[in-house]
C-alpha cells in the first residue's frame, strides 16, 4: 500500500448514551486516503443526528481520519477500522486492531438501534409497548447493519460480524460463521466457522459444522490461512494453514500438534513410516488429509489436480 492508502478517513453518525458512552458509529462512505473537504458529506447526515428518547440516545455527526498503522484510539475511530474492512477497502491482518476491544464498550442491539445495557433494562416496559426488541448483548453489531457488501450472500445476517471481509460471489449459509477481521478472498460457500484473522482463498468451500481457529483465544499468534479450491468437510476443523487444491476429510480436526502420517513418503532408514506434525505441513498444497477407518491413524495423501468446484449456481 502506499502512504496515502494507509489512511481511511469518513463521515459518521455516533450514537451515544445519556452517560456520555459512544456505543457507535455508522459511516455510510468511507473511503481510502485523508479526509480533506467532507462539507457535503456532513450536511447530508446532519439532518439524521436528532435525539432518541426511546432508546435514550443521542445522535451526533462525526468526521474521522485514521492511520492504518497506528493502534485505534477511540470508538468511532474503532468502527471506522471496521467498515474499512466489510467496505473492502483494506484486506483482514492488514490493519492495526491492537486494543479495539477496549474501545468497543457492550451495547444492547435492539432492532431499532443500540442502546446502553443499563438503558435498556430500565427502559424495558416502555421498549415492549413500541414494539423494540433486544436482539443481543454483545460488543460487535451485525455487519447488515451497516454494511451490504455488493456479490454476497448471507443467509443469517446474526452469523457475519461488522468488520468481516466478503468478497464478491461469497455465499455465507445460515450455519456459517464470520468473524471481524476475517473473511473470503474470492467465491467461496461458507457453511462452517472463520475464525478471528483467518481468511479463505478463492474456489473453496468451508463445510457444515467446520471450524477454523483463530488467535483471539488460546495464546495461539499463527494466523490461519485456507487456500484456493480446498475443501473443509463438515464437523472437520484445522489449526493449520491449508494450501490450494487441498481436502480435509469430515469430522476430522488437524492442529499443530497433530501426528500425521506421511502415506506417500519413503520409509525411513528402519523401515518405520514417516510421520510429521501438523505444523510442519502448515500451508502445504495440494494434500487430502483423513483418518484411517482400520487403524484409526491420521493420514496425508497427495493428489493431483484441482481440489473442489463450487457449484455456480449457488454464488
């Protein structure tokens, strides 16, 4: 990127609560590069910044620069880090997020916006009679209720956190999981979990139940990666980056530390099977990894050619 590539600059509309906590920020357009003259873009969302007393928030128009390089400092300014990647102006892992959850306070998203967690006990019986319900206690919104990224396919909109990368074609189904941070280089059908930090490569197909580990939890700092054309089965899970052209046999769960037995290799010297952890085939292409059903034994095997064709019918 070039320098003025590593600044993101936009304006929002800040909901904040009555004690003064900002529990959001939503900028429409934000785009690549310094702020410089965004008058226009103010008055346009001036006439939105009108108190809530429903929800016993207030609604203020914010203008924001931020570089990418630089730790957030604030909570419009943790938000507007997040739009810039669900925008797919800056690709997951490439973006200081150090401490963005200590500028992320827990909001109670309500379905006619958030709310302070206090408000929102306290002012239940009056939130019931204008029909606003609580839909969750969390510190990341929805990513539809900010962001409706062009090409992409979400089937339960509760599943796709702000701040998640989909690019074009995507197919996220309603057992799918996308987390800030992360997301698809490419068409891919999503039917399992993507973790914090991971992202998936053009062609491949994360299958129900799946899971792919992140670095939030754990002490774990490898950032996962899947590659192009690869196949995670369902119930299936890695701890590993996976190469291209590559597949995991369902139910079966690779980390690190995982003995795996190298099917095709020479034997060594004494005649054993060669046998290598999961992390040593880290990122390794083209490989179809399963469990023996006789001796219960994790295998890899090569293969040759392309791994897996999405269907295009559902992209």
């Amino acid at each position: 990127m070039t320098d003025e590539q590593r600044w993101i600059s936009g304006v929002g509309l800040a909901t904040v609560a009555a004690d003064g906590t900002v529990l959001d920020t939503w900028f429409p357009s934000p785009r690549t590069g310094r702020a410089g003259d965004l008058a226009d873009e103010v008055e346009s969302l001036d006439r939105l910044a009108a108190p809530d007393d429903r929800r016993n928030v207030s609604v203020e128009v914010v203008t924001l620069e931020i570089d990418l390089d630089v730790a957030p400092a604030s909570t419009p300014d943790a938000y507007l880090r997040l739009h810039a990647l669900s925008h797919r102006l800056v690709r997951p892992n490439e973006l200081n997020l150090d401490g963005v959850f200590s500028h992320l306070p827990t909001v109670a998203w309500t379905n006619a916006g958030p709310m302070h967690p206090d408000d929102a006990i306290r002012l239940r019986p009056y939130l019931q009679r204008d029909g606003v319900q609580i839909v969750s206690l969390d510190k990341f919104p929805r990513l539809t209720d900010y962001v409706a990224p062009e090409g992409v396919r979400i089937a339960d909109a509760s599943r796709v956190r702000l701040g998640a990368y989909l690019s074009p074609g995507t197919t996220v189904m309603h057992e799918g999981f996308v987390n800030f941070n992360a997301g698809t280089l490419g068409s891919s059908m999503i039917e399992g979990r993507i973790s914090q930090g991971v992202v998936v490569g053009d062609g491949s197909d994360i299958g129900g139940g799946s899971s792919i580990m992140g670095t939030l939890s754990g002490g774990g700092r490898h950032r996962v990666s899947f590659g192009e054309r690869s196949l995670l089965g369902a119930n299936a899970g890695v701890g590993i980056s996976i190469g291209d052209d590559c597949v995991v046999e369902a139910g079966l769960y690779i980390t690190a530390g995982t003995k795996i037995l190298l099917v095709d290799e020479e034997p060594a010297e004494d005649g054993s099977p060669r046998v290598a952890k999961g992390a040593q085939l880290s990122g390794s292409s083209g490989l179809l990894y399963i469990r023996n059903s006789l001796t219960g034994a994790i295998e890899a095997r090569r293969r040759s050619g392309v791994g897996v064709t999405l269907n295009a019918m559902l992209h």
